[in-house]
C-alpha cells in the first residue's frame, strides 16, 4: 500500500513541471495575458527606474496571522509578476497590524508616512474598519482582500474591496434556494446573540422576500439558539415538523459537527444546509468527511473552484495565477481565497495607476471606480460609487474533500448600505 502510494506521489511530481510548461505555453498566447505583459512586464528596467511603493497592512501575528500572511502571499506573488508599471518599479512595505486594534493604528499611521501611492489591507473586520478614516484623511486609495463587513467602505471615500459584502452572500444563498432548489420551505436557524452574520441574514431575507413574495412566504421556520445539545437538538426536531427543505445555520465546524450528527441521527440528512463562507475553512472541509451524505452550499470563491467554469467569470489570469502560485510555493501548497483576492487587489491597484497615469490619490481613486469588468484571477471587477465590487455570487459545495463551484447567480449583486450602522458589529470587535 506505501509503495502504491509513494509510486503516485513520484508521478505527481514527474508530471507537474511539465504541466506547468504547457499551461504556461498556452497562456502566453492570451490576449488578457498578452496584455497585462505588454504594460507590465516588458518595460525596460534600471537601477535609475523611478520606484512607487504600495504599503501592505496585515496581520503576521495574533489571532489572525493565518489569514494576513495568506494575503501577503498573494500581494508578494503578484509583485513578483507584475512588477514594473509604465516604467515604474514597485516596491511593497509591509507593516503588522497585531490581529489588534492598537496594533493596527500604530501600523497605519507608520505606514502613511512612508508616503505608499495605495494600500492593500487588512484581515480581519476591526482592523479594516479602524484603517478607514486614516486612509482617508490622508487620501490614499486603499483596498481590503476579504474583509466583508459593510461598513468599511460606506464610510471611505478611498477604501475598496475584492471581495462580496456579506449582504451580497446572503442574497445568493436566497436565490440559490428559491430559484434554484425551488423551494418554499426554509428555515434560518441564527445564534442567539451573534451580530456577525447580521448583514448576511438580511440580504438573505431581503432577496428571498423579492422572489418569493410577502403572501407567499418561503421562511417558514426561524430559530435564534445557543450552541448547545439541547437547543440544537429541538431545532431539529422542528426542521422535522415542518417539513424542511432548506436550512441557513450560522455555527462554526465544532458545533456543526453536533448538529450535523444528530440530524443523521433524526433521519433528516436529506436537508441542503446553507452556510457562511467559514465553511470553505479547512476545518470545517476536515470535518465534513464525517458526514459525507449531508449536502451543504456556502459562499466561497476561489480560482481552485473555477476548473470546470466555462463562464467568463473564469480568466486566463486565474491559470496564471494557480500556475505562478504552484512554482512560487510548491505544489503542496494550495492557496486560499485569501491568497487570490489578495494578489488580485494588487492588480486592481497597477491597473489603477496605469490608467490614472499619476501617483494622485484621487485620481487613482476615479481609475478604480472606472473599471468596467476588469478580468482578474478571481473574476470580473466593477466597482459601485463605494467601492464595493458588483458581481455574480458564487458559491460552493464540497465534493471529494474540497470545495467546488454548486451555483453562480444569475443577477449581479450590489452592496446594499445600512440604515442603522449600530446594527452589524464586526466578529473580532473585541481586539
């Protein structure tokens, strides 16, 4: 059996350069590919070059150095690429916003010092949102990876995001289960006291209410409970009752592991279990090996997911990107969604400053809300007048240990502001 699979893992190494080398021959004759060389990659370079820089802020300690230090690897990946601009060297300082709030002022104000045309950062909601009214005095086009909480950019004139609000998730996991699956019989199963999936579940209720309707009601079961055995297990035995189809729970792996075993037990495996995009973490995918039979669908979008997507969602920059990643970090090492949007928010950036042709803040500013579906790794970019991207919704399933696309909207969603900001609180608003 060991030598089985050690003659496997020799294949897999055999075969990989040579993979990368066709795919590689392959994009090199991309026109997006083509393009993106032709202004990025074949200017003539000096040691006189004039240099820009781009500040990094990111978390590479504390609670959310796993995620900070993925979006460092997409930033650091897609300079190694993209490293020149019209001429233009570019150069990233990096800076450690702790995983705290503290941390992240003392980070960012030393940061604005160093005069960065941009800035990519941060993980972690707090930290973003205490970034805003500093890169916003000083004027400096800043972008956030994968930070969903809308308040970050309702504020700023100068921030943006590469990633989906959580208002947006929530809209697509409505139309996926009221279009899609057809279904009139939903439930939404909340924690009690938990603020962090607020905005989702209020696109979710909003987008369900246009499809479905007022009068012809598809929520028809709502819970708020503790993540105990008790509370779950009566939470089910009402999914039962009613009749469920679909069901929105907010928990994390460990709880959901509970709550997904007694479903078995209960004999309700059969419902489809919507999620939040925590379940594309590695934890959460460990543990579905568990329960093999219980389908569940989340917002996650990452360019591992796109193999099979023949929709223009799926760009040459995406094969680049998995290729470029596989020789930079090893074959071993698959990059997280994190990574991609990180390395995108680094393309939106030189993009941006190509065609502002000025290291003004504003006119870089004014280039990023004129994208128009910019073909990136992880899909198309166009920005609304808050910087937030307007896009379809993917979202994912897990199938063989790893998640893979189950459905993309068919109506691009956009970021719906609040009325009342005291309403979503952000997860690590304790730090």
């Amino acid at each position: 059996m060991a030598g089985k699979h050690n003659t496997k893992n020799l294949i897999k190494k055999l075969l990989l350069p040579a993979i990368l080398v066709l795919a590689a021959f392959v994009l090199s004759g991309c026109s997006t590919w083509s393009s993106f060389r032709q202004t990025f990659i074949t200017q003539p370079q000096s040691d006189t070059d004039p240099t820009i820089t781009i500040g990094v802020i990111e978390p590479q300690s504390g609670r959310y150095a796993t995620k900070g230090k993925d979006e460092i690897k997409g930033i650091e990946l897609a300079n190694s690429i993209y490293n020149n601009v019209d001429g233009y060297k570019v150069n990233l300082v990096k800076v450690d916003t702790q995983s705290t709030v503290a941390g992240t002022e003392t980070a960012i104000k030393a940061l604005i010092e160093m005069h960065p045309v941009a800035i990519i950062g941060s993980a972690g909601e707090a930290s973003s949102l205490t970034i805003g009214e500093y890169v916003d005095e000083a004027g400096i086009p800043t972008i956030t990876p994968a930070a969903t909480n809308p308040l970050i950019t309702q504020n700023s004139r100068f921030y943006f995001r590469a990633c989906v609000t959580e208002s947006q998730m929530g809209e697509g996991l409505a139309e996926y289960a009221a279009k899609e699956l057809n279904s009139r019989r939903i439930a939404v199963v909340s924690v009690k006291n938990d603020s962090s999936t607020a905005a989702l579940l209020e696109g979710f209720d909003r987008r369900i209410k246009k499809i479905a309707g007022k009068r012809n009601r598809a929520v028809i079961l709502s819970k708020e409970i503790l993540p105990v055995e008790d509370e779950m297990r009566k939470a089910l035995a009402e999914i039962r009752r009613n009749g469920i189809e679909v069901c929105f729970v907010s928990m994390g792996a460990e709880e959901m592991d509970s709550f997904f075993t007694m479903a078995e037990e209960m004999g309700i495996g059969s419902v489809t279990f919507l999620g939040t995009r925590s379940w594309g973490d590695p934890a959460f995918i460990s543990m579905m090996d568990k329960h093999k039979d219980i389908k569940v669908v989340f917002p996650y979008e990452s360019v591992l997911t796109k193999n099979d997507d023949t929709s223009d969602t799926y760009t040459e920059e995406a094969q680049r990107f998995q290729i470029e990643y596989a020789n930079r970090y090893g074959a071993n090492d698959m990059p997280t969604d994190n990574a991609a949007l990180a390395y995108d928010s680094y393309l939106l950036l030189i993009n941006a400053f190509h065609n502002a042709k000025s290291t003004k803040g504003e006119d870089i500013r004014n280039a990023m809300l004129g994208f128009d579906g910019l073909k990136c790794a992880t899909g198309l970019f166009t920005f609304d007048e808050n910087g937030n991207v307007v896009r379809s919704v993917t979202l994912s399933t897990i199938k063989d240990g790893k998640p893979v696309t189950e459905y993309v909207t068919k109506k691009e969603a956009e970021a719906q502001e609040l009325e009342d900001l005291e309403n979503v609180v952000p997860e690590d608003s304790g730090n």
